[in-house]
C-alpha cells in the first residue's frame, strides 16, 4: 500500500521540487487512503504556487529593506560569558555587518564543539576540554630570572598545572630543545636551565629567547585560547574563544556531524562552499533571534546565495559582490563611481541596461513589475485618400 502512496507521490515530480516530495513520502502515514492523500497533494501544490515570487518582483529591493529597518533597531552589543577571560561573543548590528562584509577576521572567533555520547559525562567533558585548550610554556611558568653574564635562562614550573596536563619537567625541556637552536638545555626537579650558546655580545638574543620560549605550545589546538564546557538539556557543549575547525574535528572526541565555528572562511576552507552559505544563514539567524527580531528566511537566503553563488564567499562590498557586477553604472552607483565610469571608459565597456540601478540614473523605466513586460502593437497603415 506504501508503495502505491509513493509512487503516486512521484507523479507530482515537475509540479513540485524533489525535496518536498522526499518530506511528504517521509511524513505519510501507512493507513493514509488515497482519496485524502490526493487532496492533500493539491493543497500542498496550491500552497507552493502561492509562495512562488511573481515574475517582475523587485526581491532585491524588498529583501534590502526587509534587512535595513530591523537592522536599525539593533543594539551595539558585546556579550560577555561572566568569570571567563577572554570569552566575549560580538552580536547585534556589529556581528551582522561582520558577516554580511564577509570579513576574513572577526572580532571575536569561537566554536561549539559537541562530543560523542561516550564522552558526555562530567570529568570526559573536562579532560576533553583541557585537552582543546591550548597552553604554552608561559602558563606554567612560576618565574623566569636572567642571567646575562652566564647567558643563562632558569625557568621555574609550576607542579600543580604541569600535573593537570599529564606532562613532567623534562617533557618541557624536550620541546625547548626542538624548538630553538643554539640552547643548551638542562632540568633539575621543576627549574629548568637554558644556556645559550653564541656570543656573548648577543645580550638581546637572550631577550628574544626568553619570548619564544614562554610562546612555545605544550598542548591543545593552535588557536583555542580558553575553553568553557556548558550543559545544555541532557548534554554538555564545549565554547572555545579562538577557532581552529580543521583541527578540532580531527579529535576522537568530537562529534564532526554537529561541532561548529562562527568563522565562515574556515567553514568554506574545511567544508565547502555549501556550508559557507548554511554558516551565513545560521550566523544571521542568531544574530536576529538574540535581538527579538523577525526576518523572513528567504531575504537571508537570498543574501547567502548572492555571497557564495561563485564557488567563494564574497561580502557585499565594493570589492566583493558589487565590484562584479556586469553593469558600469550599477557598480557606479555604489561607492567611487568617477573610477569605474572611467576605467569603463578606457577600455570601451557597454552597458546593457538590464537591471533597476542603470535605468533609474538615466529616466527610463525600470525593468520590474509593469516595466517588465513590451507591449507590441502593429499599426495599420493610411490609406491612399488619407483615411484607414
């Protein structure tokens, strides 16, 4: 009987997209007759013939001012997770405008990163957790003195955070040596010696040794500067400040299916331009939500798709989605219109004419809605005494 439902439902393949009728042989209950399940089919077509934009709609227009006035009521806001250093999250009108300019860096890169079921009990999601983390040999370091006249360097640990990340003395030691040349490098219990072995003279190579040092990574993922596990429902999410997704999903733990990073270069990098495109639709889609406002999801749509419609994610800037417009006057009317109509000049480009922008600067009328359609009229022609 299923099968019978289903093949009905191809049937509407042409008048319906795929994707909707997968959703409807997905929702169909086995005990459905086909009477009701026909009328159900036309109401579903009916419903989507509605929802379909006319020819001649100016969607662009709409979508921009469908954006701009809720966006003007927007706040300034920079959320900030209490006790944590360093994890603010940017929202309202800023993390928009960061998004729809598609800048390559934000102010404030984090994740989300989700664990397997396994993983999901208190003290798994803690270690996982400091293990992300990444720490460098200056968080655990108690003291370092300097000793120009030897050329030497003595750092001392810190036990405690040391035994936190499963490391000892010489472990440090081991990735001082690998990392910087000309050391001479010894431990004793929680100190560690470094002697450097050029000239004396060299007085601000000691200097710079001692930052390099202290920048030397012992765990973690490059990027992640501080982590923060938070329960949500029945399971326990882990917030990073710093993204490194490539990184992070190459981790045991994580679940790669849901972790995520607000950093859409990277999501197009690791993932895809597909991604890309979901990451702006549900990076402005928090953004709005955060703010109580409501913003139909197709004018973001439509937004994405003009940012990641080339294969690259491109802002609506003038050196992104604007500067490749195909029309002169259209990337005139933007920003610095004296350079394109003079570049445009020199090398003897044409305007078609095709769109709102380029008609409205020259008084003609506009390609949309009533302006859409030619009216073709054939006229009789006189008659030889001057009458038709």
């Amino acid at each position: 009987m299923r099968k019978a439902h289903e093949e009905f439902i191809d049937g509407y393949e042409g008048k319906l997209p795929l994707k909707m009728i997968n959703e409807v042989k997905a929702n169909i209950p086995d005990d459905i007759t086909k009477e009701t399940l026909e009328k159900i089919m036309e109401q579903i077509v009916s419903r989507y013939n509605e929802s379909k934009v006319h020819a001649g709609e100016a969607i662009g227009i709409i979508t921009s001012q469908s954006i701009g006035e809720p966006g003007t009521q927007m706040t300034l806001d920079t959320f900030h997770f209490a006790g944590v250093s360093e994890m603010n999250v940017t929202v309202g009108l800023p993390r928009i405008i960061e998004i729809f300019d598609a800048r390559k860096t934000i102010s404030t890169p984090l994740m989300e990163v989700f664990l397997k079921p396994q993983y999901n009990k208190p003290e798994a999601v803690k270690k996982v957790a400091l293990h992300l983390k990444e720490t460098k040999i200056e968080e655990t370091v108690a003291e370092i003195a300097i000793n120009i006249l030897d050329q030497t360097l003595t750092i001392q640990l810190k036990k405690n955070i040391l035994e936190g990340l499963e490391m000892k003395p010489s472990d440090v030691s081991a990735l001082i040596k690998a990392k910087v040349k000309k050391l001479n490098v010894k431990t004793e219990g929680d100190t560690i010696i470094v002697t450097y072995e050029g000239k004396p003279e060299e007085v601000k190579e000691i200097y710079l040794i001692k930052e390099k040092i202290k920048n030397i990574r012992l765990r973690g993922v490059k990027g992640i500067r501080q982590v923060l596990p938070v329960k949500r429902g029945e399971e326990y999410v882990i917030l990073t400040a710093g993204t490194n997704l490539k990184d992070v999903l190459e981790q045991e733990e994580v679940d790669a299916k849901r972790t995520t990073t607000n950093d859409i270069y990277e999501i197009r990098e690791v993932l895809g331009i597909e991604a890309a495109r979901q990451a702006v639709l549900n990076e402005v889609d928090k953004v709005i939500e955060a703010q109580g406002l409501n913003i139909n999801v197709r004018h973001i749509m439509l937004v994405a798709d003009m940012m990641c419609g080339n294969g690259e994610v491109k802002g609506i800037t003038r050196y992104g989605v604007i500067g490749e417009k195909a029309s002169v006057l259209a990337r005139a009317s933007f920003e610095t219109p004296i350079k394109h109509i003079i570049d445009a000049s020199l090398i003897g480009e044409r305007d078609e004419l095709n769109s709102v922008i380029e008609n409205v600067l020259i008084n003609q009328t506009v390609p949309l809605g009533t302006g859409l359609p030619g009216l073709v009229v054939k006229v009789k022609g006189e008659a030889k005494d001057g009458k038709e």
